[in-house]
C-alpha cells in the first residue's frame, strides 16, 4: 500500500487529522492496534473549546453536533461554602460546548466511512519504520499476513501507550512529568444534569464535579486515592458521597439512578518534546497528557491536528516551513494548556502533603478569583480556549 501520510490511531486526533488531510486534498490512511467497537466505547471527555468545534466544521463533521450540542457561556466554581460563577461570554465574547467525545469519535467514522476512506482496525504489531529517512513506513500483521503501507509523513496519534513515541531512539526525546497523588472516581448515567452548567466542587472532602453529556445524561466525578477499587464504590456509595460534596441546592436536586459506566483515573501531566523526528510526527497524547481538570486533552489533540493539517498541505502545496516549525508551534500552546491545568487542578483538589500552610493558600487564591475581574478573565480566556497557532 501507499499513501501520502500514514497515520497510527484512529481515535478522535487520528481521525480528525485524516478528515481535515481528506479535505484539503491529501491522500491519507489509517492504522488502528484495537477494533472499531473499542475505540467508540471508550468514555471521554464532553466539553469542546470553539477551536476544536471550528475544526470539526472545517473538516464537514459537525452537523449532528449542531443538533445537539449544548453551548456554555459560564460554569460554577464552588469553595467549601463559597460560589462563583464563570461568565465566559461576557468575560471573553466566546463559549464552550459540552458534547460527548465518543459522539464526536462517531461523527468522524461515519465521515471517514461515507468518504470511503481507508482505515484499518485491530491491526496486530503496529510499527512506525523509516521515520529518520526519506521512506518511512508503517508494518502491521492481520489475518496471519504482514502488512507495509508506505508513506511520505506518519503522523502519530496513537495516545499516551501508542507504539510511535516509544518507537524514537533513546535521547530523541527530553519528557517532563507530573504524577498526581490522587485520581477521578467517574461516574456516566442516565439521569438528569444538577445543573444546567457544570460545577467544579472544592472541600474538605476533596473535589467533585458535576457536569452531563446531554439533557438527560449526567457524567460526575470525585476526587479519590490512587489505591482505591471501583469494587468498593457500590452506586449507593458514589451517590452518598456525592452528595455530600455538592453545593446544598445542587445536592437537592441530584437525581440518582443505575452507572453506565465506571472508572477510576489517574491524573498526570506529562510533554515529550519534540514533537517531531524526522517525518514522524506527534500530536495528541502521544505527546502529552494533562490532567483532566479544565477539559484540555481532548482539546489539545484537536489543536494539535488542526495545526499539522494546515502544515502537511502547506508542504504538498510546495512549502516546508509549516511542518518545520510544527513542534515548536505546537509547544507554545501544550505547554500553556499544561499550566492552566496544573493551576487549577492545584487550586481544586485536596493534596496529602500541603498541610494547613496549603489549604490556606488555596482558599487565598480562591478569594482572589472571587475579588479579581483580570483574575476572572485570565481564568475565562484559558477555560475557552487559546488560539489555534499558539
């Protein structure tokens, strides 16, 4: 097989990528390690900065997410007994919109599909080959065969456990990390939203929030150790705590009902960088990982192939400079997504080891928020969304 860019992961950045490439005229395919079913049955994130919604209208995907997304011009921040509410579209002129990702992942195989472009999943041994020459190519083995689909450019969208960024030699890569000493105890059901936009909980019983995918489907989480078992989170028991964690009006009007689906999360901060090596490109978690606080991953990921998009035409369009200037581009806003979410998932949570000394600053912090216009639309401005080029 050939192809202009080969691209490893079929999740939301790799099928972005090859929507937007689809439409500016350049030939690509795609490689997926898991099955169709597994990548739309995973549970992401729902709130979309218009960065990412513009892209997905640039790539023709977005009309079933202009049915019915759910546009948010503010959401609640809520401190021990203290609220506040985030007023994005009157502190930054923009929204947000709250929309599933596994219903944008939907989207985008049905586009992908109805292109009758060519993806390839459950394909075993994925393997990025090449990439420091000028003949990279992507081997994988499926119905007892080996398989090799040549390409000008790879673009590595395989996720924080792909095999593309642990293909690079050793020491092509500088990686910056931050292990949190706590995780997300999430929760998705059926049952109606607390509020009409989401709470972002902080207490002495550690964070929550509260937000939805739609009307009538609600996704929460609590903050939790790292050592829990989902086994000892009965749904009595995530409701109870829940609701103990809430705002008093928002814990009166939480409706509970049977999880959908379950999990605990572990949150880190982590860049590789660069995020480039020789015609291999990265974007997504492949390079890096934030915490979920602020909903940027998904977010970045989009970010990150709209950029490489744009670069990759440019280069069939006779220039080098987009892709040569990609990672460092790309960089510029990784790394001020990564301080916004390391801000507040610091401002949000309760640490084991800041001591009193910490709670009190972060109540300061708060107080400030509460006090501060520019501290509001600083916070607003990073929740929305930076611009596309960084």
């Amino acid at each position: 097989m050939r192809t202009q860019v080969a691209i490893v992961g079929a999740g939301p950045a790799g099928l972005l990528l090859g929507a937007l490439l689809h439409r500016a005229g350049v030939a690509n395919v795609i490689v997926e390690q898991r099955s169709a079913e597994h990548v739309l049955g995973r549970i992401r994130a729902g709130v979309l900065e218009q960065v990412t919604v513009d892209l997905l209208r640039e790539a023709g995907v977005a009309a079933r997410l202009a049915e019915q997304g759910l546009p948010h011009d503010g959401f609640e921040l809520s401190f021990d007994a203290t609220r506040l509410r985030i007023d994005l579209q009157a502190l930054t002129g923009r929204h947000v919109t709250v929309y599933g990702q596994t219903e944008v992942t939907r989207d985008l195989m049905a586009h992908r599909r109805d292109a009758g472009l060519t993806t390839v999943y459950a394909a075993e041994q994925v393997q990025p080959q090449g990439c420091d020459g000028a003949r990279p190519a992507v081997t994988w083995r499926q119905g007892g065969r080996e398989h090799r689909l040549q390409a000008d450019f790879i673009a590595g969208c395989d996720g924080f456990h792909g095999v593309c960024r642990a293909s690079l030699p050793a020491g092509a890569l500088s990686t910056f990390e931050k292990v949190y000493p706590f995780g997300w105890l999430g929760v998705l059901s059926d049952t109606p939203p607390v509020s009409r936009e989401l709470i972002y909980g902080a207490g002495e019983r550690g964070f929550t929030l509260a937000s939805m995918r739609s009307p009538t489907r609600s996704r929460y989480y609590l903050q939790c150790p790292l050592d829990d078992r989902l086994q000892a989170w009965s749904d009595d028991a995530f409701w109870a705590e829940l609701k103990r964690r809430l705002p008093p009006d928002a814990a009166a009007q939480l409706v509970t009902g049977p999880s959908i689906e379950k999990s605990i999360a572990p949150l880190r901060s982590f860049v590789a960088e660069p995020m480039r090596f020789g015609r291999l490109f990265l974007a997504g978690d492949a390079a890096h990982i934030v915490p979920p606080t602020g909903a940027k991953g998904l977010n970045l990921a989009a970010a990150d192939v709209g950029l490489l998009a744009r670069c990759l035409a440019e280069h069939y369009g006779g220039s080098d400079a987009g892709i040569d200037h990609y990672s460092a581009r790309a960089l510029a806003r990784v790394w001020k997504a990564e301080r916004f979410s390391w801000w507040f998932t610091s401002l949000m949570h309760r640490f084991p080891d800041t001591g009193a000394f910490g709670a009190r600053m972060q109540r300061a912090e708060f107080d400030y928020l509460c006090s501060s216009a520019a501290a509001q639309t600083a916070l607003a401005e990073n929740y929305v969304g930076l611009p596309l080029a960084g």
